[in-house]
C-alpha cells in the first residue's frame, strides 16, 4: 500500500508540478509539495502554504509560496506570470494609436494616466506638439486617476486588516469620480480618451463644475477619513513596524512611487523630469523615512490632499486654445472635419489605416509618476506606422521585487497588509 502512495505521489508531482514550479520549491530549500510534512520537522510545525494565485488577499493573479513555521514566515518566493497577456508583442502589430485601448487595460485602477504615459512616449519619439489647453486636461485627469486609484487601495487596505464601512466611503467617492470621466471622456473606466497628439474630447463647463464640486466635498471626506483611522487603535497596530524597507534597500530593489518615498527617498518624475504641466503648479512631494506599512499609508493619504491642490490650481488656470495638434499627419482630425470635409475623411482614414510613422531608428524611453510609481515606454521605431519594439516599464511589476524580502520574518496575518501596503495590479506586473 504505501508503495503504491508513493508512486502515485510522484506521478502528481510530474503532472502538477512542472519545471518552474520544481524551481520554485528548490528555492525554498526543500524537496516536498505542500501537503507533505517537512522532513527533520520533529514537532510538525513547517510546512509549505501557497497563499494565491486565486485569492483576494493577493490583489490579483499572484502566487506567493511561503515555507512556514507555525505562523512565522521563514522564506517567501512570487511566482508571477499568470495574468501574461503580451501586450508589448501585441504593440509590434497595431499602429500606434490602435494600441492605445490596451494601456488602459494595464494598471486598469488608473487608465488615463497609462494613456497619457503612452501618448507622451509616442509624442517624443515623432516630435509631436500638443497645444497648451490638452497638456492641462490631461494633468487635472492624470491627478483625477491619481485619487481614483489610491481610493482603491485606501477602501481594499482597510478593509484587508478587517475594516469594511472604510471600504464603502472610499468606493462611494470612486463612484463620482467614474462619472466626471464618463462626462469628459465618454466612458466610466477604460477611457482611451488621449490621442496622439491631443485628446479627443474637450473639457465642458458642466464638466469642471463637476469636478470643483466633487474636490469641495472630497476635501471634507479626506478630513473625516484621517480622523477615523489615524487614531485607530487597531489599524496603526496592524501597520506600525510592518514591512518595514530601508532607504537602501528601497533604492538596491528598485522601489518606485509612493512606496519609494515612504523609505525616505525623495524622488517623484513630475518634479525630478517635469512632464505635461507639473512645472507651472505648487505642490509638495509627500515624505516619510520609517519605511513601514503605516509610512506608506500616510503618503498616500497625503498625495491625495496634493491632487486636491493641484487640480484646483489648473483649473482656476485653464487656457482656450486647440485639443489637438493641427498637423493631419500627426493626429486624428475632429469629427466635424470628418464629417464635412473630403479631406478630414480623408486624413482620417489614412490616420486609421497607416497612423504616425517616427523616422526610422527613433528610439526614445519616456516615463510619468502614475499612482504607483514610475510607469515608462521604451520605443523603437522602424519608420512604419507600427513599433519595431515596446518595453514597458511598470511600477507594479517594479515594486513586487522588494515583496519577498518584506514577507520574511513577518506572520502569516501580515501577508494581506504588505502586500496591500504596496498596491500590486497584476494586469500591468504581468504585461
């Protein structure tokens, strides 16, 4: 009997666990599958627990593999990959402004900030000028995406250490901030609402009051959300001292964004390399040097009252001017040209079949501080309307690296609160 256990044990090894998988388990110093009792193991304490890739805690499709001892975690290793899509493959065969819809599909918490990070790569490569009036929407929806993605993380996080009214505020807020974009871009989510060379839609007057009214109540709710959890016994607890990242480990393991600047590093790209209008509105860069789980909290919290300031600034600021580059071989003409003129149906349909074509051997890397750090396009172009190459660079994917030196030495109920701390979106860690 027991030999045929074990030949049926490693017949299920050789069909479940693959060569990736055995790589996995080699990396955790044991031979051993997770149902398997840890061998010089007297007490039965050590074990190995697969905590995803299907699991909320994970926030998304990730595979964290723990060696455990009772609920001390010894040794973590990520297994990524499960949520791989292709995307830059995809690229090499969509023109330029085709692709545009899968960016939003990355970081899908904040679309419009990928749309603008593409379209400022592509902008540089083909030496396109966008009029002043589109650089100041895209900004005031770049810091709209901004808030919508750490309110996202604000409601999960909480609620991941057992809070859920948090939860309901934060997506409440959301919710109004999905119907400014549906009102500017036409579309609640994945906006697509950049163009090479413009946007497509102007900002209405209904849809800056809109916004003003929306920033006059959030400033109230920010107030409120500081005051519940910042004196909240039982959230500072399950924070404070937790994950914590040195200043130069954050830097040695490429640490970006928020993340990057709870370690003390004082590095965000709309100040070090200004991009769109950053460079003519006030704000601080939000700081903190302990490099925990609560630090990384409190930047966020404080990143949002900077969006506040920021959107309002550029507003109060907001030129007339074009939405769109008035170049027919670099952007799309608007719809009454389309619809009325020979030549802007024209133009539009070579703009749909061909699209910009960079000179042959351009090759540029352009990066923006998304919500979750620095989100970057490194193109190569062929001189054809299609990229000969695309990498991207994702703040997700840059971040996760540091995940496994944070797990070690914590517990097991601290899992859902680093992997929180550090806003994961597999959709952009994945490509």
């Amino acid at each position: 009997m027991s030999e045929h256990i074990s030949k049926y044990q490693e017949k299920f090894k050789a069909t479940f666990f693959p060569r990736h998988q055995a790589a996995i388990y080699k990396r955790l110093e044991t031979k051993h599958s997770s149902v398997e009792v840890i061998e010089n193991d007297p007490l039965g304490t050590e074990m190995v627990l697969n905590l995803g890739p299907q699991h909320p805690a994970t926030h998304g499709v990730l595979r964290v593999v723990t060696k455990l001892d009772g609920e001390n975690i010894e040794k973590v290793v990520l297994d990524l990959g499960y949520l791989h899509r292709g995307i830059e493959k995809i690229a090499e065969n969509k023109t330029y402004q085709e692709f545009m819809p899968y960016t939003d599909r990355m970081d899908y918490l904040s679309p419009y900030s990928n749309n603008v990070g593409f379209c400022l790569a592509v902008e540089k490569l083909a030496n396109i000028q966008v009029p002043e009036r589109a650089q100041y929407i895209r900004t005031i929806a770049c810091e709209l995406a901004r808030l919508s993605a750490h309110l996202l993380w604000l409601g999960t996080m909480v609620m991941d250490a057992g809070a859920i009214s948090m939860f309901m505020y934060a997506f409440r807020e959301r919710e109004n901030l999905y119907m400014i974009f549906d009102k500017l871009a036409g579309v609640r989510f994945t906006v697509s609402h950049c163009r090479i060379g413009g946007i497509q839609y102007d900002l209405a007057d209904d849809t800056i009051k809109m916004i003003r009214d929306f920033i006059k109540n959030f400033k109230k709710e920010l107030v409120g959300w500081n005051k519940l959890l910042n004196k909240n016994a039982i959230w500072i607890n399950r924070n404070i001292g937790v994950g914590v990242v040195s200043q130069a480990d954050a830097i040695a393991y490429g640490f970006t964004g928020p993340s990057l600047r709870a370690s003390g590093v004082a590095h965000d790209i709309r100040v070090a390399e200004p991009y769109l209008v950053y460079d003519q509105v006030d704000f601080d860069i939000p700081i903190r040097t302990e490099g925990d789980c609560l630090a990384r909290y409190f930047v966020r919290m404080d990143e949002m009252e900077q969006s506040v300031r920021i959107i309002e600034q550029l507003l109060d600021r907001l030129p007339a001017g074009d939405i769109r580059a008035d170049n027919a071989k670099q952007t799309y003409p608007s719809k009454d040209e389309v619809y009325y003129s020979m030549e802007g149906l024209i133009h539009d349909f070579m703009m749909t079949d061909i699209g910009v074509c960079p000179p042959k051997g351009a090759e540029v890397y352009s990066a923006i501080e998304a919500p979750k750090g620095e989100l970057g396009f490194h193109f190569i172009s062929d001189g054809t309307g299609s990229p000969w190459r695309l990498k991207i660079n994702s703040p997700s994917f840059s971040n996760l690296q540091v995940l496994e030196k944070m797990m070690e030495g914590a517990v097991v109920a601290d899992t859902v609160v680093l992997i929180g701390s550090i806003d994961p979106v597999m959709g952009e860690a994945d490509k």
